[in-house]
C-alpha cells in the first residue's frame, strides 16, 4: 500500500532560528494527531538541515534536502553532495523542481544523473515536473509530463521505483493565485499512474506515491487530498506556518 505523504518545500526562507521554531511548532502541532499511513516531510535549506533534524528528532516529521549535486565530490564551489546529506542523517531530496528547471537551466540529462547518484546513497528521490502555463493552454501538459518522467527515471530497473516519489507541480499554479481544480489535477495524476504503468506494470505504478504541488492550502487541501490518485502535496507557502501546514496535514 502506497503511502500518503504531505511534505514541506521551505525554499529559501527560514534562518536557523526560524527553521528551528517552524520545526517545533509543527511538532507540536501534530501532537496526539494520528498520522496512520501518512508521512509528513519538511525540507529547510542546506544549511538549516541539521537544525531541523534535531528539532523533530523523536518525532514522526521527517526531514528532505531541496537539492543535491550529481557528483560525488570535486571542485563544485557551493554545492552538496549526496554522501554529504545522508552523513547528517538525510533519507529524502527534493529533485527537479521546476524553479531549479527555470533559474538553474536543469533538465532531464541532468535530473537523471542526480537521481542515480541519491538512489546509490540510499536517498530517497522526490522527483518534481510540471507543465507552465502556455503548455496548459496548448493542451499539450500529458505530453510534457510524459517526456519529463521519462528523460529522468525510465532508465531505472523497477526495483528503484520503491525509493521514489513523483510530484506533480503545475508551473502556472504555482505562486499565482491559480489552483488547478480537484478534477485537474485527478485527470493528471491518473495519467501519470498509467504512464508509469505502461512502462514498469501496474504493481509499481499502484505503489509509487504521486503529491500534488501548485498552491495547495487548508482551505482547498481536502478536497483536491480526497482524489483517489492523488496521494498527498508538495506544499510551499503554507508550510512556512506551522498552524497552516498542519492543517493541510490533517486534510489528507
């Protein structure tokens, strides 16, 4: 059974001493919760990581990297590798974001690298993609996603796929004040679900955990949550509010 899973993208926001207050208040609002089969993730900056781990140390919020570079070491200036994170006691790592996509130039080729080098050090893949908005209106968003899903992890064997997540992020909800619909986003993660089945059999594509993330938030977390493909949110703006992302928790 695929897990429900409701993680956090802090981005670049937080100092140390406001991850380490997000992170307890968090904790302590899902205190006596019953969390059943769902994860709960957050993901603070590099730097902030090790902080976060302590402060929900004990707990059952787990915490992600936002990013990582594919090599294993060298003269990569301001990067962090895979051994690096997994040495702090990182498990998970936000791969594919579509602002890495936009502001860093990351594409598929890439992606793919970065993936094998978390999955050889024993770290979790939650693998973002997405259409933008003129995509959207060209009708061509399946095609997108297809080609982005594909480029990155179709050269996987498909015992791999028990240590990824797919996240689907619609670009143009994302920050905009649009939100696709319920039904929007049921239509593509179904779509997603077959694709994955096409290529690797319906047991993997029945167990891989597919979230939504484009502007998900208490007041429409429940419903777009109750979708049966729909397996959770990568959740930004409202994470960085404890009150809020427990909220969105609860919903699902």
């Amino acid at each position: 059974m695929r897990s429900k899973i409701v993680a956090g993208n802090w981005k670049m926001n937080k100092n140390v001493a406001e991850s380490k207050a997000l992170a307890e208040g968090l904790v302590s609002e899902l205190n006596g919760v019953s969390l059943d089969n769902t994860r709960v993730i957050v993901s603070p900056t590099f730097v902030n990581l090790t902080t976060v781990l302590a402060a929900t140390e004990g707990s059952a919020v787990e915490v992600a990297a936002q990013n990582m570079h594919q090599e294993a070491s060298g003269a990569y200036t301001g990067e962090i590798s895979a051994d690096m994170l997994t040495s702090v006691g990182i498990k998970s790592v936000i791969l594919g974001h579509s602002e890495r996509r936009e502001y860093f130039g990351e594409d598929e080729a890439l992606l793919a690298k970065k993936t094998d080098a978390a999955l050889a050090n024993g770290l979790e893949v939650i693998y973002c993609f997405g259409e933008v908005k003129e995509e959207r209106e060209a009708n061509i968003q399946e095609k997108v996603v297809a080609e982005q899903i594909s480029g990155a992890l179709f050269h996987l064997d498909a015992a791999a796929w028990s240590n990824i997540v797919l996240a689907y992020e619609p670009v143009w909800a994302i920050g905009t004040g649009l939100t696709a619909s319920a039904e929007q986003a049921q239509e593509m993660h179904a779509f997603i679900r077959g694709f994955v089945a096409d290529k690797y059999g319906a047991e993997v594509a029945e167990n891989v955990s597919i979230l939504y993330g484009g502007s998900c938030k208490p007041s429409n977390a429940e419903e777009i949550f109750s979708k049966p493909d729909v397996d959770g949110g990568l959740i930004g703006g409202a994470s960085l509010v404890a009150a809020d992302f427990a909220a969105v928790i609860k919903a699902i």
